[in-house]
C-alpha cells in the first residue's frame, strides 16, 4: 500500500469512521453483555456491569475537561461514548473495519465514541484519557463546522494537537519521509484505513506537525478566526488565504521547508537508535584502547623502577 493511501483518519490508533459503517442507535446488548447508561450533561456513557468504576472515572475525566481550543465551550454536545468490553463488542458498533491496534473510535457525524476496555483498563491512563480527548475533539470540530466537509490533515492535527498528543520530539521522522520522497500532498489525504501502526504514526506526524506549524503565531485565535470565516463563506480555500495569508499550496511548501530546516540530518541521527549505538560502541572502544595505553605505559614505567630490596643488598649467611 503506498503513503498516499496511509495518510488517514488514523491518529495515534484512533479514527474516524464513514457513517454508512455504523448503526444508526447503540443496542441494549453486545457480544453477550447488556450495557446500561449513564447520563451527564452534554454526553451519554454505554458500559457494560464489570465496567461500572470505569464508566464513573471516565465521565469524570469528560466533565472536568478544559474546554477545546478555539471552540465554543459548549461543544460537543449530545455525544454518545461507548466502552466497548470486547474487539466483538467494538466490531460490532463499527463493521469490523478498524485495525486491531486500535485506541478509539470517532463517527463525529453520529455523535458516537467507542474505546475499547476489554484489554484492560489502559483508557484510564495517560495514553487512554488523551485518545478521549482525541476523539472528544474530533465531534466537536464537526459540529462547530455544521457538517462541511473538513481535509483530512487538518482534521486530525486539530484533534492531536487539542489533546496535546503532538510529540515534537518524533518530528525527526518527516525529515526522512520528506527527505525519501514518502511525504504525498496535504490535499491527497484519503479515508482508507491501514493496518500497520507505522504507517498511521507516519500519517499522524504529516498531519499534526502541519497544523502545529500552521498555528506557531495564531494559536487559538487565529484558528477561531478560521474557523468563522470558513463557516461564515463556506469556502475552505479562501478562508485560509484570509486568515493566514498563504494559499494552502504555499502553506504546503512553507512546512515542507521548515521541516527540512528545523530538522536537519544531525538532529535526525541524534534521534535514530542506531546513531545512539554506533555512539556506544565508538565509546567503548575509546575506553578499551586507553585502558590498553595505560597498561603498557605502567608496565614501561614498573620495569625502569628500582626493586625496593636489590638483590646486591642480601648476603650469604
């Protein structure tokens, strides 16, 4: 499969899913297990018994949230999260069509999340809750935009970077795609889903660096600004030459170019594990041959020393 095929709605194991491969309402039951309710202001939580505690940390952490970045506080709204106990369960909700590596789900035009608890509870850590939020975001985008169509890259760097998962110290890795000719046009993003982990990582660094670099001196409120005159024109293209001042093909190459400046091939190998072993191994050569050298010149210099008792000073009893 090329690049320009792994570029997805894929984000860090999470994604989007076309609405024709979900049901339209969650059942009372799946894979075996009845799943109860919880409602709270602004979502409901579908979870099965064994998930209850669960279930109760989850709607914490989604109610005590900071509001989304550039987004009406009161965005998402009437969303449905459901903890999937099992894959089965999961597939179920979404046609089977998601990798088996995935975190979460998003079918933001349903207003329907699903993460998966059955192998454990990991949703209740550092990783799990930021795939919430992750998820959390892209509902919400969709609904501030009243349903227009929004690029794939653009999509996905919003919720990576308004979940704070963009780690800029992986930024190294678009040098080499950019630098192999693997990195496709922004515009050429497409639904299909991989199956490797690589190639989605691969697809979450395209899209979520680009959108860092586009905010680098707006922030929140040159996206809000965005954001109205994209919903107010309807008109993706010309909202961003307005607010931004570039057309997106310029954007394109602008990024393109820092990406090859800002990470450079020295910061690239210093990033690389083989660099860190080569390192390694140049070190403990150097210590090897200078442990040798100094053996042999204390050997020079204990062989040059006069004995502490000559042998001239004994004498025959």
């Amino acid at each position: 499969m090329s690049l320009l095929a792994l570029i997805t709605s894929l984000v860090l194991g999470t994604a989007q899913l076309p609405v024709q491969a979900v049901p339209q309402l969650v059942p009372d039951s799946l894979d075996g297990e009845r799943y109860g309710r919880m409602s709270v202001t602004g979502f409901t939580l579908r979870f099965t018994s064994r998930d209850t505690l669960v279930a109760q940390r989850v709607a914490d952490y989604l109610s005590g949230m900071p509001p989304l970045p550039a987004l009406p506080d009161t965005l998402p709204i009437d969303v449905t999260v459901v903890l999937a106990h099992s894959p089965a369960a999961l597939d179920a909700l979404t046609g089977g069509a998601v990798p088996e590596w995935r975190a979460g789900v998003a079918i933001p035009s349903e207003g329907l999340i699903v993460v998966p608890t059955g192998e454990g509870t990991r949703i209740l850590g550092p990783d799990g809750l930021r795939t919430l939020r992750h998820e959390w975001a892209h509902v919400a985008l969709h609904q501030r935009l009243g349903g227009l169509r929004s690029p794939r890259w653009f999509d996905e760097g919003y919720a990576e970077w308004a979940s704070g998962g963009w780690d800029a110290n992986e930024s190294w890795r678009l040098r080499v795609l950019i630098a192999l000719g693997r990195a496709p046009n922004l515009d050429s993003l497409t639904l299909r889903w991989p199956r490797a982990r690589a190639d989605a990582d691969a697809a979450y660094l395209l899209s979520a660096s680009a959108l860092t670099f586009l905010l680098a001196d707006s922030g929140d409120r040159g996206l809000a600004l965005f954001l109205e005159r994209w919903t107010r024109d309807r008109s993706f293209e010309a909202a961003f030459r307005l607010t931004f001042g570039v057309t997106t093909g310029q954007f394109e190459e602008d990024w393109r170019s820092h990406v090859k400046t800002r990470y450079g091939w020295l910061f690239v190998l210093s990033r690389s594990a083989v660099f860190w072993m080569v390192l390694a191994l140049v070190l403990l050569l150097m210590a090897r041959v200078r442990h040798r050298r100094n053996r042999e010149h204390m050997a020079r210099l204990r062989a040059s020393e006069i004995p502490d008792l000559p042998s001239f000073w004994y004498t025959d009893p």
